[in-house]
C-alpha cells in the first residue's frame, strides 16, 4: 500500500508531502534529533500526494502527480541531491498515484488513468517503464491502492462503477482478475489494501453515510463486509489507511468529520476499538501511517492550509504532535 511516511530499521523517519505552492518536500528525522526539510521539486510540481519508498541501501523514490497530469519519480542516493524522470507523459495520471517497490528493487504504480481508466506502471532497475490499461473507460472513481505479494502477484483496489468496490489480481505473464468485493452505493472514498502472512486480504473505504467499512477475503469463500465505525465517522475526501501486524492485529486511521483524526485498531479475534489522535481542525485530508516492531505508530496528516502534522503514539501514552511545515 502506498504511504508518504517511512520508518527505516534505524529509527529515521522519511516522510513526503505536498508543500506551499504545490511543491514536492521531503522531511526526515533521526533519532535524538529534530526535523530537517528540504524541497524536491519546485512550485506547481507536485499536483497531489507523493508515495514514498526507502531501499535498504538508503536509496529513496518518491512518486507523485506531476504538472499537466503527468506522473513524476523523483530519486535520491545517500549523500547526493535528487534527480527527476517522467513516468508518464501529459494527461496520463488523474489521482495520487500508489506505489509498491518488491525486494530486488522492481516497482508497481497505479493512477486512475484519463477517461477514469485504470493503468498499471512496472519499472525495473536499469530499465524504462512500462504501462498496462488494467480496466477501461469508467470502471474507477477515486485512486486506486495496490500492493504486490512475494510471488509477484499484484492485487489492486478500486471504488468502481456506481460507487461499487472492485478488487484486481495479477499473475506475472498472465492477465487481470477482477472480482466485485462490494457493489453499488458501498464505497465512497479512495480503498486502502493489505495482505497478512496468510495470503488474506483486507481493504477498508469509507461507506454509506460515513461509515467505515473493513472487507475481508476468506479462503474458499466471498468477501465478507463489517462496520468499523460510524455512521459519520469518516469524510470521503481522505483515504484511511492500513496496517495489518504480523500478530494479525489490524490499525486504521481515518479522517473524520470537522478535521478530525481517529485510529481505529482489533486485536486478533476481538472487536475493534477507537481513540481521536487530533481535535477538530487538525486533520484534512492525507492521512498516511506506519506501525514500528515496538508497537509505536507513526502518523502523517494534512491539516488547514498546507500544514503538515507528525502524531506519534506509544502503547499506554498519548499522541504528541509536531507541525513539519
């Protein structure tokens, strides 16, 4: 799943945003030191919200909507400054893109494509970009999420037509899968995928009235829906976002009405529980979070204006916040 916020093992926090004018900035901070910014790209170039990916030998990628609709990857090697390359040409990309990097460095992205297509991105290292129309003309509404299992099967979600939720699987060297998880008048916010050790899916979109719904994948069986929260829980305009703990315990964060923030989480074989990270008028839109081996979940969010909030929350404490821009 994509995110604009990573944990490495060491500690560091790498976090991408959009910035003041619609440029491209990249926070990062280590441990025992404050935050430090420096602008990736300038105004305009950043249309809607990067995803962001660290390699294990510090190499980071950033992907984001550029300017005309363009999609923009943006790369940078320890101790060196970032370099840029258009992925996709003008009027290619209309919605933030999702991005997931496999092991051996091969990257997937999906974007609702013009025409409210679905296209699929690979780009391998040392190698261009290739892109695949995955579903046509009016078959999604808001950005679709991907992720890509250790076989290389790609699973994407979508909101597709009259507001149903679509689930797309791909095998390398074969075609697409497409499976209806929800239909009509179900989804009405941007879907946010994971997968658990087991190989189960789960999705979680905002529903009717402002509910938020968690879709689960049975083995052998259909998708099977349930409320995590609402009605009026969660705004449409922010995707939540998921974490799925190798214990099988599940953390979303969503957005909710009024600027607020709220974590949601279940331990295995229970129900689910909630706690407001921030207040009213804190959290607007692009909610993205990261849980660490220790328990400690990390937290950005787009509050008023271009603001951008860093929550942190440790097992038993609360949820102090620092403004990075």
């Amino acid at each position: 799943m994509a995110s604009s916020i990573v944990v490495r093992p060491d500690g560091q926090v790498d976090v991408a945003a959009r910035g003041p004018g619609s440029t491209l900035v990249y926070h990062w901070t280590t441990p025992g030191a404050g935050w430090r910014s420096t602008q990736i790209a300038a105004e305009g170039a950043a249309i809607s919200a990067p995803s962001i990916f660290v390699h294990a030998d510090g190499r980071i990628d950033v992907v984001a909507q550029g300017q005309g609709n363009t999609i923009m990857h943006y790369s940078a090697a320890p101790g060196s400054g970032w370099d840029s390359a258009q992925i996709a040409g003008p009027g290619t990309a209309y919605s933030t893109p999702s991005m997931f990097v496999r092991p051996h460095g091969e990257a997937h992205i999906v974007v609702r494509g013009p025409d409210f297509s679905l296209v699929h991105y690979r780009g391998t290292p040392g190698s261009g970009w290739h892109g695949t129309q995955v579903a046509g003309t009016g078959r999604i509404g808001y950005a679709p999420s991907i992720i890509v299992r250790p076989d290389g099967q790609a699973d994407i979600v979508a909101q597709g037509p009259e507001s149903s939720l679509v689930y797309y699987r791909g095998a390398p060297g074969c075609g697409w899968d497409i499976t209806q998880v929800a239909g009509a008048r179900t989804t009405f916010s941007a879907p946010s995928i994971v997968v658990r050790p087991d190989g189960q899916a789960d999705i979680v979109a905002a529903g009717p009235n402002g509910t938020l719904v968690h879709h689960r994948a049975i083995r052998g069986s259909a998708w099977r829906s349930g409320q995590i929260a609402g009605p009026d829980a969660v705004v449409s305009t922010s995707a939540p976002s998921m974490v799925m703990r190798p214990d099988g315990r599940a953390d979303v964060l969503a957005a909710g009405p009024g600027g607020t923030l709220t974590h949601h989480w279940t331990p295995p074989g229970s129900g689910w529980h909630s706690v407001q990270v921030a207040a009213a008028a804190q959290a607007f839109a692009g909610t993205w979070m990261v849980v660490r081996p220790d328990g400690q979940v990390d937290v950005v969010a787009h509050g008023p204006g271009s603001t951008l909030m860093y929550y942190r929350g440790t097992p038993g404490s609360g949820w102090p916040g620092t403004r990075l821009q």
